[in-house]
C-alpha cells in the first residue's frame, strides 16, 4: 500500500529538545581556577591545552566530569549510595547541559597481584565460558578455570521432609575453582631470606628484627613479651627448634596480654598479608626496599606461574588450555579463536573476537592476557580501560581523556586520532586534554588555558578553532608549529656501558653497546621492547638513578616540602635560632594545631551526601599551634614560609640572615625542573600529572650515580616546558653526568647525540634493534618508522 503525501510542510522552528546543544559552564572556582566561564559544542571533539598546571585537569575532571558523576551517583537510593565515593559539589556557579561522563584517565590499574589484562577487560572471563563448553576432559563450569576462587569440597547433614516424615540426609558439596593451592593463584612463590628478616646475635628486646614497623616499644612489643612463646631477652640463636618455628611461622592464635584480647602470628604469615598482598610497585620506598631484599619471588613449581590447578590446565580445545591461551600474544589468540568454528558458543565467540580485535585495534595487540595489569605503563593502562567503551552502543555521551597519547610513537597517534574521532561520530562529546600537536591539529574546538601556571594561570587564554589557536600569540599559540633542529655537533661518548644477550620479555638477544657521557635516547613502537633493554639489562652496579613512570602516591597532608626532604633543614633552622625541637615545625607531629591535627581544616562526615571541609577555626588553615607561629625565623613564621612559592623561597633561603644552603639546593632543583609556581605547602593530592613527575625527577636528582635513566619525561609537559626540560637535560649531561631517555617526543629526539631504535613492531614482532647512530644519520637513512617521523618533524 502506497504511503499519501505529506501536504504539511517541515516547521522551521527547531524543537525544544534539540537545543541543547552546548555544555554552560559559568564562575568555575576549583583549584586555580578564576571565575571561569565557557560553552563547549557537543558531539564535538574539543582539545584543551594548556602549560602543565593551567588548569586544565581542574576544568576538565573536577569541575564537569566530577559534577557529571555526583548527579548520576544521586539517582540511586541511599542504600547504595552509602557503597560509592562521596563526591562534593564543584565550586562553579552554574553547569548546564551535562552528559553522562565516562573518564578515561592514566591512573595506573589496579594493584592487586590477581590483577591481570585478562581479568580487567572482562576476557578472562568469556575465556573461561569458552573452556567450560567446549574443554576436554569436561572439569566443570567457568569458576573451575579461575585462578581467583578456590576449589572446596564441604559436607554436612541436614534434615529432608518429602511427606513421609523427616530424615537425616548427609550431601557433600564440591565448589570448583581453577585455583592453584601452592600459589593461591599469583603465580609466585616467596622465598624469604632469614638472615635479612633478624640479627640472630640479638635478642628481640635488643632490637633483633628489621621488619619495618615492628617495634619493641609498641603493640609488636606487648605480643612478643607477652605471648609466652619465646624469651624475648634471649638471644634468637639460642632458640629451641620449637621457639623459633613459633617466631617464624604460628598460624595466628588467639592470645591474652594484660588482660587485652591479641592476636599473635608468626613473622611469615603476617608479612605475607601485610607486605606481599601488594604489588611491589605500590608499596612506600622503604617497604619496597625491604621487601626486596628480604623476599625472592620465583614462579611457582605447581603451575609453572600459570595461576591455575592441574585440573583446569588439563582441560584442552583444540590441543591448547586455557593458560597458553591466556599467554599467547592477543593478535596471534585472535586468529587462534578465528580458527574455532562452533555454532553452539557463536555469539560468545563473535562478542570474545570483537573484544580481542580492539586490543590489536588499540595498538595493544602485543600484550598477553595474563600479563599483570600492574605492570603497564600509564598510557597502556589508559588505552586497555578504553577497550570496554569502543564497542558500546551508548551515544551521547560525553568521553573525558587525560593525554591518550602517552607513552605513543608518531606512528602510534595517528590510530589514537582516528579512535578518538570514531567516538565522536556515534554521537558523543569527546574532552581531550592534550599537549601533542598532532593529537591538537584534530580538534574541532580548542579551549587554551593559563597564561602561566599555579596561581598564574586559572584563565581562558583563547576559545575556538585550531587556526585561530595559532594566531591568538598564546603561548600555545606561538609554540603549536615549533620544530626543534637538529644539532650541528654531537658530545663524543666518554665510555660504554656493554649489555649482552638481553632477553627479556620480547627482546631478542640484543647486543648493544649505550654511549655514556652524552644524551643517549631510546625510542621505538609502543611494546618494541624500549623499558625491557633499560630498566633490565643496565646492572644497578653501575650507579644507575631511575625516574619511572610510577605515581607518587601522597596524601592531603604530603606538599613538595616534605616529598622532596626540604622540611628537614628549613625546621632544623627554625629549630636552631629560636633553641626549641624540630619536631614543633611539623604539622604531623608536636606542632600540629590541636583543633584539627595539622590538616588544617575540619572535615564533617555526613554518611552517603558528601562530607563537609571547612577551614579550622582555631588555627584558620595555618595548620600550627598558635604558640608554634610566635617562632621565627627570617622575620617569617612556618606557616609564611610553606605559603611561599618556590621563587619566592629560593630568594628568601638564598641570602641574609635566612641563608639555608641545604634548602637552598633543593629549591634550585625544584625551580631548575620548571616548579618555581609551587607553594610549598600545596597538598599533593592537588598536582597535575606532569608537576607530579617533574617533582619526582628533581628529587632524583640529588642522589648519588653517574647514569640517570628517565622513562618519557615529557609526559605531561606542554610544548614551551619541553624546551626548558632539554636544557635541564644539557646541565645533566655537562655535569659529567651520562643521561638515557626512553621517549617518543621527536624534540628530545632531534636533540639526542644518540638515538637506539628498537622495532621493527611491538611484541614478537619487536625487540631488536633496528638503528643505532646519531639523529642526523636516522632522518638520512629513514631506515625505520622513527627515521620516516622525524625526518617529517624537523622538514628534512
């Protein structure tokens, strides 16, 4: 039947509904922010840039995706609220047109040792579906292949009345788990080193142990002397066989110590559930450091490091089980499973595919499965939590990013571009904050923001296109097109350092001889095998000062003043001219004001609404004792002075009677690495990514050794920081020192004086290195993917 003509014609009103289409964001106030006011397009791609510190990530997740986040939490009930974070209002007058927000930030993936690629992205999952299906000998259902439940078998009596009057039934039940009983599904086994857990020529009194934390004078002290187990007064080498196997290894018991219900556990069993339930890479430095020399950690016998019981690796499809499956590179598991033609699982199959597609997709396709999740780097986090948002079908939603591009070569952004541009063509609003050029050029609407950074920064510098980003003469502007040159000359090499038949992860025997004396840069595809070449082959023998890409982890109470050790002299100083204890100039300690205990302000928990910080009345966001302020020092008091930024400190510390030259040198290190904004006394929990990691590089670079290797210092960095990041590089380097970087940036490229180019691909396909010379005979050759970049880079 044939449909009539429309006689009416379209209204050229619009409809209500379609216009909304702009985010109204008005007098946002958070961190540095001042007063700030935009309109962002949606189902737009916006890029905000901005100097690290500007204010980007105080606009972009705490003022919209966090408000976004704190109304959704509002629509469940007070029941579940009461299970979610807390989250306070935005200081911003009005947000208007939100979205749904969905954040894709570069926090590293959880910690935890059972943590795998597998099990964060839901694969692991539909692989154990598939086992339990298809397996042969048949084992059991999907649990029977998780390495995170146990297999139980429990049995008991219960009473049965089927009308015929009760009786006594005796059922055993079998509950199956796939994991592996020596492990308990880590995949590792500890070996601990006795001789570095106690001096066995003390007694425990004496102070035997070198467990940190484990002190006689505390609750550890009231266990030992009252346990009854051992004579704390003798020493350990005169214990009996029985006294210390209790020292050592007693499962916990209940005990009683003046009358006080404790628990005593052997040293084993409780630093393995202390120390070793976490990852070694999240742990404190000094934990770290006694965890590694104390614990040897070898993959365990059982299951080779599997993860998994002789049943679930028993269970094969196709010659294969589910562990060499989850070992395999994910491109190869991918054609693996393409190979797999049954029509009883075909829409697990085509939903476990098009996961496993989006790794390769992704520029992930290296990876395996059961690589710990722990164990990737920033920008390999962030692109494997983006896996589990590219097949939705949600639109209209807005997609927060923190720097995709971290951690990618040239080659690798174009993939990222064309990712980011595919979410937005299914009707999303996509938020980038970015400082890559080529990752900027994409951008339909770009929000600058600073001019400086800290408390000069906070403003919109320019709103709109990226040709008028161009030519605003921000200084985003004015450094979006710089090229760095190549150098004319090069530093002759002073030494080698040799490294022979590296074979780590995917490397392939790799000889290599990395120059020392000079600025050595490593580059290569993401997954070539760059960080396995450094951080595994240079011997720490060789004075090596690494400055990773781990997070520092602070609370509100942790400022740059205590991370970087410059409290000490500046309270030792305090301390000396007014003849009291250091110990009154900390916060965290006797010259904490008594109101609120230092934090300096008084925080209201209000159950499942957001709990309230107001300043402290008492010592109003000082943070001291009012007689601590009475001290001073330089004509300031503590408070004055942790309020000064470094600039400001550096001058005051420098000369006159405040002259400190141990916070002086620090201080020049701070101000060296671009941090001369920072106040002193500004909590952690409030840095950017990039103030974070340039913080942790001047702490390094007070410690002792010829050779520091940093590992993509430019993360975070905005285009005119890069600059002053290669000059501190020169000073390094003209020092005497021998520089390595791992890095995509082609500026620190062009100015290496030697370029190691690992490749040709990431994976199986990587791990060897593809060039070795100085940057002008790469841009000459054009031998590899970086030759081909960097060449375009530098207009050769």
């Amino acid at each position: 039947m044939s449909t009539p003509p429309r006689t009416d014609k379209q209204s050229p009103v619009p409809h209500s509904a379609d216009s909304h289409d702009l985010i109204r964001v008005h007098g946002a106030r958070v961190n540095n922010l001042k007063d700030v006011s935009i309109e962002i397009p949606k189902r737009r791609l916006t890029v905000f840039t901005g100097v690290s510190g500007s204010g980007k990530s105080s606009l972009v997740f705490s003022t919209i995706a966090a408000e976004s986040q704190r109304l959704i939490n509002e629509t469940y009930s007070a029941f579940v609220q009461g299970f979610m974070p807390t989250l306070a209002r935005p200081d911003v007058d009005v947000l208007d047109g939100l979205t749904t927000a969905i954040i894709v930030d570069q926090q590293r993936m959880g910690a935890d040792p059972r943590s795998t690629v597998g099990t964060a992205t839901d694969a692991n999952a539909m692989l154990r579906i598939l086992w339990s299906r298809l397996g042969q000998p048949h084992i059991g259902p999907p649990t029977a292949f998780s390495f995170n439940v146990a297999q139980a078998v429990a049995s008991g009596a219960m009473k049965v009345d089927k009308g015929k009057g009760e009786r006594k039934v005796v059922r055993e039940a079998v509950y199956h788990g796939g994991m592996c009983p020596r492990c308990e599904g880590r995949g590792t086994v500890t070996d601990f080193d006795l001789s570095q857990l106690y001096d066995d020529t003390k007694s425990l009194n004496e102070g035997a142990l070198s467990v940190p934390g484990y002190s006689m004078d505390g609750w550890y002290g009231r266990i030992y002397r009252g346990c009854g187990y051992f004579d704390p007064d003798k020493p350990i080498r005169k214990f009996t066989k029985k006294e210390l196997d209790d020292l050592l290894y007693k499962e916990p018991t209940k005990i009683k110590v003046e009358g006080i219900n404790l628990t005593y556990s052997g040293l084993i069993p409780t630093i393995q559930k202390s120390f070793l339930s976490k990852d070694v890479d999240a742990m404190q430095p000094h934990i770290r450091a006694f965890v590694e020399r104390v614990v040897t950690f070898t993959a365990c016998p059982d299951c080779g490091g599997t993860r998994l019981n002789e049943a679930a690796r028993s269970s094969k499809i196709k010659g294969i089980n589910i562990a060499e499956a989850c070992a395999m590179e994910i491109r190869d598991l991918a054609e693996w499973i393409r190979g797999l033609d049954e029509p009883s699982v075909a829409p697990l199959l085509g939903k476990l595919l098009h996961t496993i597609d989006s790794f390769v997709e992704i520029g992930l396709g290296y990876l395996s499965l059961d690589r710990p999740a722990g164990t990737l780097s920033g920008g390999e986090a962030q692109r494997t939590k983006m896996i589990r948002h590219l097949g939705s079908a949600l639109t209209d939603v807005t997609y927060v990013f923190d720097e995709p591009t971290i951690g990618l070569h040239p080659h690798d952004i174009q993939r990222m571009n064309g990712l980011l541009l595919r979410l937005r063509d299914k009707g999303n609003t996509v938020l980038v904050v970015e400082h890559k050029p080529e990752a900027i050029a994409i951008a339909e609407h770009v929000v600058d923001l600073g001019p400086g950074a800290g408390t000069a920064g906070g403003t919109v510098c320019y709103e709109g296109t990226i040709e008028g980003l161009r030519a605003s003469g921000t200084i985003t502007g004015r450094h979006l097109d710089d090229r760095a040159a190549l150098k004319e000359t090069v530093r002759t090499p002073k030494g080698m350092l040799e490294i022979r038949g590296a074979n780590r992860h995917n490397l392939q025997d790799v000889d290599v001889d990395v120059p020392l004396g000079v600025l050595c840069v490593v580059t290569g595809v993401a997954g070539s095998g760059k960080s396995s070449l450094i951080h595994g082959s240079i011997p720490a023998s060789a004075g090596v000062v690494s400055v990773d890409q781990a997070p520092i982890r602070g609370s509100r109470r942790s400022n740059p003043a205590t991370y970087t050790g410059l409290l000490d002299p500046i309270r030792k100083a305090f301390a000396k001219a007014n003849g009291v204890k250091p110990a009154l100039f900390s916060a965290n300690s006797e010259g904490a004001c008594p109101a609120c205990n230092g934090v300096g302000v008084i925080y209201v928990d209000l159950g499942m609404m957001a709990g309230v910080d107001t300043p402290c009345e008492e010592c109003e966001g000082k943070r001291f004792h009012a007689s601590v302020l009475e001290y001073h020092f330089g004509g300031r008091d503590i408070s004055e002075v942790l309020a000064m930024s470094v600039t400001e400190a550096k001058e005051f510390f420098g000369a006159g009677e405040a002259r400190t030259p141990a916070a002086h040198a620090i201080l020049d290190r701070l101000a060296d690495v671009g941090l001369g904004y920072l106040s002193l006394g500004q909590p952690l929990t409030t840095l950017s990514g990039g103030e974070r990691q340039r913080l942790k590089l001047a702490t390094h670079m007070a410690d002792k050794g010829g050779v520091y290797v940093l590992d993509e210092p430019t993360t975070g960095l905005h285009l005119a920081d890069v600059e002053q990041l290669l000059g501190l590089l020169d000073r390094l380097v003209d020092s005497g020192k021998s520089v390595i970087v791992i890095e995509h940036h082609q500026a620190v490229m062009a100015h290496a004086d030697w370029i190691i180019d690992l490749g040709p691909g990431a994976g199986h396909d990587g791990g060897q290195i593809v060039f070795e010379g100085t940057p002008a005979d790469l841009v000459a050759a054009r031998s590899t993917l970086t030759g081909e970049h960097l060449a375009a880079y530098v207009g050769k």
